[in-house]
C-alpha cells in the first residue's frame, strides 16, 4: 500500500505552520520588546519595517526548501518487458555478480494483472504509465474510452523535457504507452498520430513501412526525422529516431543502433532542458525471446538491458536529483529453475509478480509501507516526485 502523499504534505505543512507560528510568535515579542524599552517611534517604525521585511522573506524562502526534498528533477523508468524475477535470476548467474539495479534502495513486488485478467503489455504499460487499470490492448484510455494522463505529460506539464526509447517498433504497445492514446496497439497508425500530437521530445526506436508515410508529417511537427543516432548528434529541438534496426549488440550495419547507445544520447540530449526531464526505457526484447522460449537470446537482451540500466544508473549518482525505476510490466515464458537449470514453461504471459527497484527517492519515509503493491502505485510515486 502507497504511503499516499497528500497525507505526506500535509504532515510537512502542519509541521512548517507549526515553525512559522514559533517565528511570528518571536517576531511579535521581540516588537513589544523594543516598543515598552524605547519611546522613540521613528526608530521603532524602522525596526518593525526590518522584521517584517525578514517574516516576508521567511515564507517566501522555506516552502522551496521543503518541496525541495519532495521531487526530484529527473525520473527515469526503465521497464524490462516479460523480465519476471526468474529471469532476473538467470541474469545474475549468467552475469556471474549482481545486476546493476541490485543495490537499489528499494525493492518491492508489483501485482499486474489488467481489466482482462493476465496482462498484456499495453494493459501494464498503461497502468505504469496512467496509475490506471485498463483492458488488455488499449493504449492510455480508460473504461470510459477517454484518454488518461500519462507521466511523460505530467513531465511535460511541469516544462520538463521528456522521451522515450525502446528496443521495440517505435508503435510497440510498451513505447506507445508513454506517447500515445489509442483504442488499440494494433492500430499503427492511429498510435503514430497520437505520437504526431505528443509533446514529447525524443522517440526512438525501430521504423516500420508506416513511419515512412509518416515523414512530412513529423517534419511539420517540429521533430527531425533521424535514421541514424550520428543524424540526431546533428540535429537540434525535437527528434523521432526511426532506425532500420535495434540489435542486442553494435552490428556495424547503417541506421542499426543499440538501446545502450540511445540511452546515452537520451540522457545527454534531455538533460540540457534546465527543469530537468522524464525518460522510458524498454528493453522490449526480454519478451520477445521468452515468448520463443529462447533462453541464450533471453540472456543476451536481459544483459544488453543491464548495462543500461547501469549507464542511467551511474548518471543518476554523478547528476543527482534523479529517481530511477527499475521494472517489468509482466512475466513472459514462466521460466523456471529446477536441476541445475532454467527452462521456460509456457510461450506466452503469467501472472508472476514484477519486481519493482527505486533509486534516488527524495524522502525519508519509504516509498510504500508493504513489500507487494500493485504496477500502478509505480505511477503514483513517480507523479509524486514530479510534483503533479
Ligand atoms: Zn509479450
């Protein structure tokens, strides 16, 4: 269960009337002070001019103070797509020493299940990216078939730059989550004009035939049209990266680019905005090879997955003021440990819990009071350390 955080600024309102009451009540005594000690008014108009200047300057100053310890500038949410806590797991065996969101502060348990019962990846995504339960398929829409907000236009809202990256089709259920509303993941080109209307400031990932038909129009838009990353080096204000490939490792071959490599020019690119920015990353991939019960590939995606989280990671400790989330919308494949070795036991989802891992949570109190919460209070922290 969330430690709501309405009840959180509430207690440190109370907790700062409290301070201002003590300072006016200290400011008044000291007035009284200088009016019984010394008649001459002139002075004493002077002298009150003086504290009143300091009162002023009081409440102006502390109220920045203490929503600075509540927010943070940057959030980044990285979300392993079919990454159950098995496959977390084999990772670390294979790594031979932790993965690089093992030392996180924070380690919960996310519930996942949709409207529909077992969760597909758009149901999870939007329940991560909206705090809202939907039916398996819709994209950032609720029941009522309205569009829900989601935390990268709450960043936006905030004047924060915002982005999206993915090892997936740029029009993948996980990426369209965190750009788009559609009544479908299917339908492609409804998803690519919801992304058109978008604030966002960085999309990434790999093209399909109907981006291309696309290209004016994310032109007209303001984004330039990359197809390389060495393309986005060169360009300037909004960009959507549509690359021929998105290999698990550097393939040499032109317009392919790794999700560790866009990682770097994401956070490079987005932090040059002064207020700070929110970013989803997925490693898309993990899914793919469990669905296929490919267990090498599984690995191989797992860790290319890791090492960006550990370039986020090692960002967030040099940049500061930056919470990372470390997830998975759902498990994929039912992977399982028995005998000395891991092998899948379904190609499709289960209802396995997702781990959840927090780095760099402003407060003191943690961020939930129970071990296993549900995938959208991962929505409610991070709005909370937005500061919507
Ligand atoms: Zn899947």
């Amino acid at each position: 269960m969330i430690i709501s955080s309405p009840y959180i600024n509430v207690y440190r309102n109370m907790y700062f009337i409290r301070i201002y009451l003590r300072i006016f009540l200290f400011l008044t005594k000291r007035t009284a002070r200088y009016i019984i000690e010394n008649m001459n008014l002139k002075k004493i108009n002077r002298k009150i001019q003086c504290l009143i200047l300091l009162f002023v300057c009081v409440v102006l100053i502390l109220p920045g103070c203490a929503n600075r310890g509540q927010t943070v500038k940057n959030l980044i949410i990285m979300i392993g797509d079919g990454m159950g806590p098995v496959h977390e797991e084999a990772g670390r065996a294979e790594k031979c020493e932790p993965l690089a969101w093992d030392g996180f502060e924070y380690c919960f348990e996310a519930t996942t299940d949709s409207l529909s019962g077992l969760t597909d990846s758009a149901a999870a995504a939007t329940a991560i990216a909206t705090g809202t339960k939907t039916y398996n398929g819709v994209i950032c829409k609720g029941q009522d078939g309205k569009d829900l907000k989601t935390v990268t236009e709450l960043a936006k809202s905030k004047k924060k730059a915002a982005g999206v990256i993915t090892s997936d089709v740029l029009s993948g259920a996980t990426p369209a989550c965190f750009s788009a509303h559609s009544d479908g993941r299917g339908l492609e080109n409804d998803i690519i004009e919801s992304q058109l209307k978008s604030r966002i400031d960085l999309l990434m990932g790999q093209s399909t035939a109907a981006y291309d038909g696309y290209y004016g129009d994310f032109k007209k838009k303001g984004f330039t049209y990359c197809g390389s990353l060495a393309e986005a080096e060169k360009a300037s204000g909004k960009i959507a990266g549509l690359f021929a490939g998105v290999p698990v490792k550097n393939n040499g071959l032109p317009g392919h680019e790794t999700l560790r490599d866009m990682t770097v020019f994401a956070l490079n690119r987005l932090s040059k905005n002064k207020r700070g920015f929110a970013l989803m990353i997925e490693g898309a991939k993990i899914d793919h090879a469990s669905h296929s019960n490919l267990y090498g590939q599984m690995i191989a995606e797992l860790l290319a997955f890791d090492e960006c989280v550990e370039i986020a990671r090692d960002w967030a400790q040099a940049h500061g003021n930056t919470m990372v989330i470390v997830t998975a919308d759902h498990e994929t494949g039912g992977l399982k440990f028995s005998d000395g070795s891991y092998f899948f036991t379904s190609a499709g989802h289960t209802d396995s819990n997702a781990s959840v891992y927090i780095q760099g949570w402003p407060r003191e109190e943690p961020p939930f009071a129970e071990k296993i919460i549900d995938n959208t209070d991962i929505f409610k922290i991070s709005r909370s350390v937005l500061g919507v």
